[in-house]
C-alpha cells in the first residue's frame, strides 16, 4: 500500500523551492520572475536553477515580453506541471492518514 503511494511522489518537487514555485503557479495564471523571488524570498540564481529544473521537466513554462523598455518573464504551471503536482499532493496526504 505505501509502495504504491510512494511512487507518485515526484523527485522534481522534493526541494522546498520548487514546490513553492509549483504551488504559486498552480494557484495562479502566471507569475513573473520577480513576485515568485519575492514570494519565495531565494536568490536570482537560486530561483533561476529550479525554474530551469522545471522547465527542464515540462513542468511550467514561460512567455518574455518588454514593460517598459525592461524584460519581464512570465512563468506559468503546464498542463503536465499541474497534474503531476496534484499527483505529488496527494502522496503526501495518503502518507499521512
């Protein structure tokens, strides 16, 4: 029984960066670079690296635009991103009851 919980938990959400990343974009359309660092209170190279592990895995993706004259990057949660993520969840609510 363990076992088959166990094998929905998802390695690319074990760090606790990246599954505030997952949970702030599963709960909203998108969020740029700068809200997630703040939300998340990490580093840009910090935060860059598991955004780029995410990717990496299909989970979120992103849209560049220009505000302003600046460059401002939007990341958003994939289809794949949301259920794998829903997925993770509820291994661990399974693991606690």
């Amino acid at each position: 029984m363990v076992k088959e919980i166990l094998k929905d938990l998802d390695k690319a959400f074990e760090n606790r960066i990246r599954l505030g990343i997952m949970s702030a974009l599963v709960v909203n359309d998108y969020l740029d670079f700068n809200a997630l660092k703040e939300l998340l209170e990490v580093t840009d190279g910090n935060l860059a690296s598991h955004l780029k592990a995410l990717e990496k895995s299909e989970y979120i993706t992103y849209k560049k635009e220009f505000l302003d004259r600046k460059p401002n990057t939007n990341y958003s949660a994939t289809d794949k991103g949301k259920e794998a993520f829903k997925k993770h969840i509820n291994a661990i609510e399974q693991l606690l009851k």
